[in-house]
C-alpha cells in the first residue's frame, strides 16, 4: 500500500514538472525543479511519519486484541483444566471405590469357596444330607404359612408308626397331606460327571434309587382313610429336579402311577402357595354359607317384622280415622256452644234494652 501511494505521488509530481516545463523558461526550471524537490521530499517525510504512526496505533490495537483473545483462550484451558481435573479425581475416586468393592467380593467370594468345600463335605454323609433336607424343607413351610402355623407339622407319626419328614392338614376335599424329603447324590453326581466313564452305570443306579424312593413314599405315607390318595417327595437340590424333569420322563410317569409328586425348592413354594389360596378359599366358601344361613333367617324375620309393622300401620290408621271423627265432633259441639251463647246473649241485649 505504502509503495503504490508514493508512486502515484511521483506520478504527480513528473505530470506538473511537464506542466510547468511548457510555461516557464528553461532558465526557471532548474530552480523550480529544485523547489519541488525540497517540497516532495517533505511532503514525502510527513507521509512517512503520518504512515508509520497509523502502523504503530493499528499495531498496538492488533496487539492488545491478540493479547486479550489469548488472556480469554488462557482463562478457557485453565477452566477446562480444571474441570478435566474434577472429573478425573472423581473418576479415580470412583475406580478406588469400585477396587474396594471387588477386593470385598473376591473376599466372600473366597469365604463362599471355603463354605461350597465344607458344604460338599457336609453332603457326603447321607445322615447328615437328610437333616439338611429336612431343615430346607421347614425353611420353606415356615415361609409359606408362618412358624406358628396349625397347616403343618413336622415329623409327624402316622398310625402305622411311620414318620413323615411334614404332614400337611388341609380341609376337606384334600386331606391330610404327607410330605418326605430324599436326597440322592452320589450316584446323581456320578451321572453328570463328563469325565465319568461308567456314566451310564451311574444313571441306571439313580433311576433305581428314584423309584425305591418313590415306593417307599407310596406304601408309607399314603394311608386310606387317614391320608390324601397321593403324597409329595421333596428334591433339596433344585438341580436334580431339574435332572430328573429334564431327562428322566420314565422317573417322572412311575412316580404319577404311584400317586406320588416330585418337587425342588421351587415348586414346593409354588405348590404350598396354591394350597395355602386353596383353604383360605375353602375357609370363605365355608364362611359364606354361614352368612346365607344368618341372611336366610334375617329374612324371616324381616317378613314377621313386615306383617307386624303392617298390623300396626293398620290399628294407628284406625285411631286416626276415629280421631279425626272425635276431632270432627268436638268441633261441631264448640260451634253449637257458641251458637247457643249467641242467641242468649243477644235475648240478653234485648231485654236490656226494652
């Protein structure tokens, strides 16, 4: 910009010399040449420093917007610094938190691993397999129907001098329900084991003992007369329920046949809940005859209620009715007694008068 304005300046400047060369002689051209010199010479100073002032003030103004858009962008990262930083801290915070948590878990974990041993060598008594059967079992009763609860019993002698692991009391239609628990786990274990070659040894041993189960149940606890026509075994270990629904229909169909039903932990709770709905129905449909029994008379009543009150509305219209007349009649003396008194006072009035 600066270059283009001082060539147009001597541009300008030839332009008048030519000018003035046409006018004047040659012996002023000289002097006037010098003249305009000096003049474009200063005019050319005063444009320079002019010039250099405008670079300076736009220079200073260009430096103090870059200056503050850097004090803005400086103040910008700093706060994103912070924050990035807040936010890391918590992050970090958190990843401790869940370190603890996990280093907890693996801890119980742990503990969990020791009581799964002990647990499995708890189980390899069969003694020891029945009581925890038996517990497992009350755990479930206890949550269905309540500790203090009349529904069941546990270890209860029939009259054949067996003893149910529970006997459940429902009314009638159901009847007295026996409950017994069996755990077989060796030759289930054997089964399943993948790395067991004499696994199918193993699955025939443990269908014979299902069904000695089963038999067992069939001729010890369901009693005609005293018991329900069927009896239900309890499985602890929901996976040989699973085991045993899965791949053992035969299992399964003897033990309909023999009148007996299989149940795990689960099923358990699903069929003393059915049953518990099933006596608290039969309890109000018991109830409700009593009340239609109780409405039936109220009934009765009511009607000997209605023809009394109706006898009654019948003697009250009656006085009524003699009522009014009496009321009727002793108007009709007043006005007579009033006449009467009328006619002697006016006879009265007469005589004065005369």
């Amino acid at each position: 910009m600066e270059y283009i304005i001082i060539g147009l300046l001597v541009i300008i400047l030839i332009v008048s010399v030519i000018a003035l060369t046409k006018n004047v002689n040659e012996s002023n051209i000289t002097e006037r040449l010098g003249k305009l010199e000096k003049e474009m010479v200063k005019e050319m100073a005063t444009f320079q420093n002019d010039l250099s002032k405008d670079l300076n003030d736009d220079f200073e103004r260009l430096n103090a917007k870059i200056e503050l858009r850097l004090s803005l962008i400086n103040d910008r990262v700093n706060e994103r610094l912070d924050e990035n930083f807040e936010k890391t801290n918590k992050t970090f915070i958190s990843v401790l938190e869940r370190l603890s948590k996990i280093d907890e878990a693996q801890k119980k974990i742990d503990s969990l691993s020791t009581d799964i041993m002990s647990l499995q060598t708890v189980l390899t008594d069969k003694k020891t397999r029945g009581i925890f059967g038996e517990v497992n079992l009350k755990n479930i009763l206890v949550n269905v129907f309540g500790e203090s609860s009349n529904i069941f019993k546990l270890q209860y002698t029939l009259s054949n001098g067996t003893i149910a692991d529970c006997v459940l009391f429902t009314p009638e239609p159901l009847g007295t329900i026996a409950v017994d628990s069996k755990f077989p786990l060796e030759n289930y274990q054997a089964m399943v084991d993948k790395g067991n070659r004499e696994r199918h040894l193993a699955e025939r041993k443990f269908k014979v003992d299902m069904k000695k189960h089963i038999d067992a149940i069939s001729s010890k606890y369901i009693i005609p007369g005293e018991t329900t026509d069927q009896a239900i075994l309890f499985l602890p270990a929901e996976a040989i329920f699973a085991e045993v629904n899965a791949y053992h229909q035969d299992i399964i169909d003897y033990a309909y046949s023999k009148r007996v039903w299989i149940t795990g932990p689960t099923t358990l709770i699903s069929t003393l809940t059915t049953l518990q709905i099933i006596i608290k129905n039969i309890e109000r449909d018991k109830y409700t005859k009593v009340i239609h029994k109780e409405l039936r008379l109220l009934d009765v009543e009511f009607k000997r209620y209605k023809e009394r009150w109706d006898k009654l509305y019948r003697s009250i219209e009656s006085v009524s009715k003699d009522v009014k007349d009496i009321y009727t009649t002793t108007d009709k003396i007043t006005k007579r007694f009033d006449a009467i008194n009328g006619v002697e006072m006016e006879k009265l009035k007469n005589d004065e008068e005369a």
